[in-house]
C-alpha cells in the first residue's frame, strides 16, 4: 500500500519529480513555463531564468481562446490553434511535454488542455522551477530557440478527450453530485454555484509549491466526501485552480468533471446569478 507520506506522483505517472527527469536524460522532452499574469511580466520572468530548453506559454494564447461575452474568462482553445503552436515549438506525437509554472495549478491548466486536446505523454513538474535547481537541474536566459522538427507527422489533436461538463448541465445538476469549488474561502462564502462545497485548491501545495503528501492530500478530500461520491465536478474562478482539483483527485482514482467556465461564466446569467443568491449553501 503506497505510505500516506509519499509523494502523489508515486501514484501516478501525471506527476513528476525533478530528480526523475533528471536521472532519466531525453533528446525528445519540452518543458513547458506556464504562466497567467501581466503578459509582460511573465515574459520578462520568463527570460530572467527559465528550465533550459524551457518555452514561455502564457495560459490566455496559447492554453485559451479569447473569451465572447458568455464564455468564461479562459475558454478552451480551438484544438487546431493549439497543434500549431507545438508544431512551432517542434513537437511531435513521441514528444515529451512537462508543464511547470509559478504554481502547480498554472501547470495543471496547461496538463488538462494539453490531455482535453488528446496528448497522453504530458506531465507536470512537482515544484517547478523551484524544484529543478534545488535538484542541480540546468537553467537558461533569454528567448527560446526553436528545435528541428523531428517528425512531419501530424499530432491529429481535437477536443474531448477529458471529462468536462457545461454551464447548462451544472445548472441543472442533482443533489447526488458532489460539486467542489476550488476558489479560496473568501471568494467562496461572497458567493458560489449553488450546492458547492469548498476545498480551496491551495490548500494542496506547500509553500514551496511542491504538492502536498498523498495523506495530507487524501485527508482533504476526504473532509468533503470526495472520495466516496458517485460523481464530482469542479470549479473556480476561470478553470485553472479546479484543473490543479481534477489532477489531484484522478491520481487518487477518482475521475471528476471540470467546468471550465467556472464561476466567471456562471456569473453571466442573471437568472444563474439569482439562483446563487437564494439557494446558498443548500446541501
């Protein structure tokens, strides 16, 4: 039986430890850096010191479309799109992918997209960048240099492939599932989807931003049912938290659903809106 003090990423092959990619050299391996803040910024951190070999992604372009009035904020990409940003970057179908960024739930975004979009061969770094120095891993400056494609063929991606569920479906969802909201406490009790428990999804990484012990995380889930439910779905504010949810409870063997909208687009609709204002906190 795994030790409820090992590493989540002994449960899974979705998570990956620094010393593991390290120990195990690959000419067909990208690291990813993911980020979401002031695009500027994130490239100008990026730049100061990044994983070598290392591209920049920024979650807006390249992990989302642009949002439309109804759409959440981080709307899923058009899968096209995102095949002609890795082929740009030189993947191709045996490559590699390992996400990391400033969080681990920056990463979870891009990992989630990234298996939505049908890639099977992508993992996210425990730890990030943090991590990969405390491990001797080697770092880089500046722009990324593109690699020679290894491969003309296509990557063939499309939607679909990991489980989701829309607005509508959760505005009708029954009193059987279990409905996680992923937003710190504060955003939470301001207000949420009706019938939403709240697991703040921070709660699961440590300061370092390494993600916290397969008991500790366990413990977590088990303090809202989550483990035991027939069916859960998550949320937060625009789909980036609640994929951080949906990585951590799928390598505990639960399969949840990812509203990708989340609460930004929920809180579109007035009539949605109403719903949260007079049914809060209905279990």
């Amino acid at each position: 039986m795994n030790s409820p003090n090992h590493k989540l990423s002994s449960l899974t092959r979705q998570i990956v430890q620094a010393d593991e990619l390290l120990a195990r050299p690959s000419d067909n391996r990208l690291f990813i850096d993911v980020r979401l803040g002031e695009p500027e910024d994130e490239l100008r951190s990026y730049r100061d010191a990044h994983i070598l070999g290392a591209v920049h992604a920024q979650i807006r372009t390249v992990f989302a479309a642009q949002p439309t009035a109804d759409s959440g904020n981080l709307p899923l990409p058009d899968p096209a799109a995102l095949q002609e940003q890795l082929r740009a970057w030189g993947v191709d179908p045996d490559t590699e992918l390992v996400v990391y960024g400033p969080s681990p739930a920056l990463a979870a975004r891009a990992w989630w997209t990234l298996r939505w979009a049908g890639l099977d061969n992508v993992r996210v770094l425990d730890g990030g960048l943090k991590a990969w120095v405390l491990h001797g891993g080697p770092v880089a400056q500046g722009d990324f240099v593109p690699r020679a494609r290894t491969s003309s063929e296509r990557l063939g991606l499309s939607g679909g492939h990991m489980p989701d569920i829309s607005v509508d479906e959760v505005n009708t969802l029954g009193g059987e599932v279990l409905l996680i909201d992923a937003r710190d406490e504060a955003s939470f009790l301001a207000a949420s989807i009706p019938r939403a428990v709240n697991l703040a999804a921070s709660e699961l990484w440590t300061p370092s931003s390494t993600l916290r012990t397969t008991g500790e995380i366990r413990e977590l889930y088990q303090t809202v049912g989550a483990l035991n439910a027939p069916t859960v779905v998550v949320y937060c504010g625009g789909g980036v938290l609640s994929a951080l949810s949906v990585l951590t409870l799928s390598a505990l063997g639960v399969t949840p659903r990812l509203f990708v909208g989340s609460w930004s687009e929920w809180n579109k609709s007035p009539a949605r809106m109403a719903r949260s204002a007079s049914e809060r906190f209905l279990t």
